[in-house]
C-alpha cells in the first residue's frame, strides 16, 4: 500500500508526531510511506491518505488539505486524526474525511517515530507516558489520553541516533510513579532535556529538584494556574533553588482569563516575580474554541486583556515577565491591576540586570506550553487572605 502523510498547511515549529509514529508502523508492514506539507503534490498516487490536525482553532487549513487532496485522489481512502479531529469529531466530520479518528492509534504509539522524514530536526520528542492523574478543567488531555499509561524509562531505546535533545511532551511526568528511573536515565545519559509541558509543582519534592540539578535544562517550567496553588509553587521555587537552580531559569506559566480576575492575575505574576521566577502569561483557549483568544471570561473585559497583551510587550521581555529589578519595583508598588500593567515602560538600563541573565532567557525557553499542573481547582473563597 502506497500511504501518503499530510501536514495541513497551519503554523507550528514541531514536526507532525503522530504521522511520524504512523509512517513507521506502516513501514514495519512493507507500505511504503511519503511525509508531505500541504498544499506539496505527491512524487505517487497515494492509496491511502492520512491527514493530522492540531490546535481546534486551526482546523481550516485542515479541511482545506482534506478537500484538496480528496479531489486529486478521488479513489484513495482519506483519514483525518490529531487534536482537533478528537476534540471536535463531529465538526472534522464536515471536512469529507472518509474516517475521523478520534484519540491515539494504540499500534503506531509504540513505534520511534520515522525521524528520517524530518532530517532538519535534531531533537527527540517523546511521550513517555500518556494520559494525566488530574483532570483540570480547562485541559483535554484526560479527554485525549485517559487514564495514565505505563512509564517508558528505558530513554536509550527512544532517542533517535545522533539526537542530543530530547523533548518530552508527557503532560505530567510526575504524577507517574515511576518518575524516578526515568530521571536517573535522563542523568546518566546526559542528554540535555526539556519537560516541555511544565512539572507539577505539588509533586517537585526535595528529591525530585535534587535529581534536576544534575540534568542539563535549558529552562524549568512550572505552572501557577490558580492562587489555591500559591504555596506550593513558592516550595517548589526555592526548593529548587536551594538546589542550586537559577531560579531565572524557572519559568511559570500563569494562566488567566479562565475562573480568575484581574486582580488575582496581578498578584500571581508579582508573586512569582518577588520569588525570582519569571511569569509567563497563559491565556486560556477554550478545548473547542474555532477561533484563537475570542474567549472573554466573565471576570475579565476585553479592555483587561489588550492591557495584559500590551503590558508583555512594553514591559517584559519574549511575552514573558522577567524579574527585572524595575518591574518588580513597579509591581510591589502597585496596588491595582490597572497601576500594575499601566504602560509605563520600565526602563531597561535601570533595572540592573546583568546582560548574561538576560541572554539566559531566549525565545525558546520561552515557547508557550499548555497550563499545566493545577487539577482540580479547589473553591478558594477569599484568595486575598491566602497572600496574607
Ligand atoms: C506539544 C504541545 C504544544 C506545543 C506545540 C505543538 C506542535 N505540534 O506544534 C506548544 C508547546 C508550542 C503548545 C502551545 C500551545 N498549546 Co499545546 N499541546 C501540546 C501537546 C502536549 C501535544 C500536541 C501535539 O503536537 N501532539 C502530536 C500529536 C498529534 O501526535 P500524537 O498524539 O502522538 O498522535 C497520535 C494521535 O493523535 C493519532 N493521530 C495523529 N494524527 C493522525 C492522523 C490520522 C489520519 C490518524 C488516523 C491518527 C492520527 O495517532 C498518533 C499515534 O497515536 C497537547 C496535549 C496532548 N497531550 O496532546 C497540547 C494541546 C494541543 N495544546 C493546547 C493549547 C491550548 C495550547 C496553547 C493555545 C496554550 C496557550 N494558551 O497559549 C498554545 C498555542 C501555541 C500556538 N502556537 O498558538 C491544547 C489544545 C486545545 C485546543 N483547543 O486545540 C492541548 C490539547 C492541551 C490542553 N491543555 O488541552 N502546545
Ligand atoms: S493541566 Fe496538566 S495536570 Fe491538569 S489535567 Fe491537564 S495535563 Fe493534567
């Protein structure tokens, strides 16, 4: 069988993961397989045609790929998976997909993905583990993934020869409780490592931030997604600290416009500024939204939100707020959101931070990641006395 791989036409800065894994189970039958971006003509007429997906709120680009390349190849059977097809089957439906998938393909998840196909890319991505222990509201992963799976920690099996990055995209790795071995490998091989999708701040114990002083991290991502989580994100960045981790290096994805308010928002990023983390602002994305930041909760106005937009561009730094000596001192003397996030720019030469803790914090570092570690959002009453 001759299976034809197609990435729509959206943006992304990752190679298509899924249809990797599926060209490798493919290839273990004797298929052959071609990896294209749409809208690129096969060298073959393809007898099957697999289609992936991503964000919901990028699903043009996906119908138009599923139409296009159903007209050119009338008689292949056309396929469409990934994000959005599981999220929003019944909309993906309307793309004429022959079949949508919705969830994982059990056989292809045990494969390397083909990295073959994607010779530019160095690194290697990996789940280790599907599925999370807590079921966050605002999430699809439990919706996507289930219940957690089994603990891959045997890494050397799962890095692509010549990687010297690997990439994991478990959503969190320590709520499995067979973190440990995988850490240990992660040491003992010393390949640089990247938790892409945030650590669980009430799972970083003593031990774990212990074992991450060993491994070579570009960046540490933590979430604060709601302030009933304050004290332990504050325990894990000094534990890491004490561990001898930059605590510049600590990047915390802050989510907002989700079950919070203005307020509550300002006093998370001044938190994690006055503990010396940097706050990366997470906006919420409903899990069906079609359209990117359309989404307004009830506790934010949209005038807020272009405020906070505009705030990470004058004031911070990559969409992120650094602690800068400036804007901390801005932020402490600030009483209000408005005071806070008013556009007054900090001036860079006054912050007094050395060049080299700047050059720490680069785009990559500062990708955003999905707002992990929160679960279930325990009811605080009155989150201004828990900042007491
Ligand atoms: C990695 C990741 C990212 C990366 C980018 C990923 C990329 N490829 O470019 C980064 C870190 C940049 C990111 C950012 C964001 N993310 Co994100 N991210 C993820 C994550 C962990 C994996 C996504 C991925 O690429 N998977 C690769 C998939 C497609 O491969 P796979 O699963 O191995 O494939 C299997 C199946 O899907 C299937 N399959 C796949 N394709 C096909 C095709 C066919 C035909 C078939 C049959 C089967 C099939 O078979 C494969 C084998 O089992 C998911 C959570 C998760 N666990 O899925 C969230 C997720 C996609 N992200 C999410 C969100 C909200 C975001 C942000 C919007 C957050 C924010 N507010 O800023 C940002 C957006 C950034 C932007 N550019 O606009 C949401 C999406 C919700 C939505 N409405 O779409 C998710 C689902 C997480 C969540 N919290 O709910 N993200
Ligand atoms: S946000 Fe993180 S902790 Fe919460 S359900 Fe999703 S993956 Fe799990």
């Amino acid at each position: 069988m001759r299976v034809l791989l197609v990435e729509p036409d959206y943006y992304t800065r990752y190679p298509p993961l899924g249809l990797l894994k599926l060209a490798s189970y493919h290839r273990a039958k004797n298929d052959t397989v071609e990896l294209i971006r749409a809208p690129a003509e096969p060298t073959q007429p393809p007898d099957r045609i697999y289609v992936t997906s991503l964000f919901t709120y990028a699903w043009r680009p996906v119908h138009e790929a599923v139409r296009s390349y159903k007209d050119r190849f009338p008689r292949a059977d056309v396929r469409l998976g990934g994000i959005y097809a599981s999220l929003l089957p019944e909309h993906a439906r309307l793309s004429g997909a022959d079949h949508v998938q919705v969830g994982l393909v059990p056989e292809a998840e045990s494969h390397m993905p083909a990295y073959d196909l994607v010779p530019e890319w160095t690194s290697t991505i990996l789940f280790a583990s599907r599925g999370c222990i807590r079921r966050c509201g605002f999430c699809s992963v439990p919706k996507l993934e289930g219940r957690p799976s089994e603990l891959r920690y045997e890494l050397e099996r799962f890095i692509y020869p010549g990687h010297k990055k690997v990439i994991l995209w478990d959503n969190n790795i320590l709520g499995n409780p067979n973190w440990k071995p995988l850490f240990d490998d992660i040491i003992r091989l010393g390949i640089e490592v990247d938790f892409n999708q945030g650590l669980d701040a009430r799972l970083l114990t003593d031990e774990v931030a212990e074992r991450i002083s060993h491994m070579r991290m570009s960046s540490i991502r933590l979430a604060y997604d709601y302030i009933g989580i304050r004290p332990a994100v504050q325990a894990a960045v000094s534990r890491l600290r004490e561990h001898g981790a930059s605590t510049r290096k600590v990047i915390v994805y802050t989510l907002f416009d989700y079950v919070d308010d203005p307020e509550n928002f300002f006093h998370r990023v001044r938190d994690l500024l006055n503990w010396g983390a940097v706050s990366y602002p997470m906006r919420f994305e409903p899990l069906t939204s079609l359209a990117k930041n359309q989404f307004v909760s009830p506790h934010w106005t949209a005038e807020a939100l272009t405020r906070v937009a505009k705030a990470r561009r004058v004031l911070g730094f990559a969409g992120a707020f650094p602690p800068y000596k400036g804007l901390v001192e801005k932020l402490n003397a600030s009483g209000t959101f408005d005071e806070a996030f008013s556009l007054r720019p900090v001036q860079k030469e006054r912050q007094g931070v050395p060049q080299n803790t700047l050059s720490e914090i680069s785009e990559e570092t500062l990708v955003p990641i999905t707002y992990h570690g929160s679960g279930r959002l325990r009811k605080v009453k009155d989150w201004r006395k828990m900042l007491a």
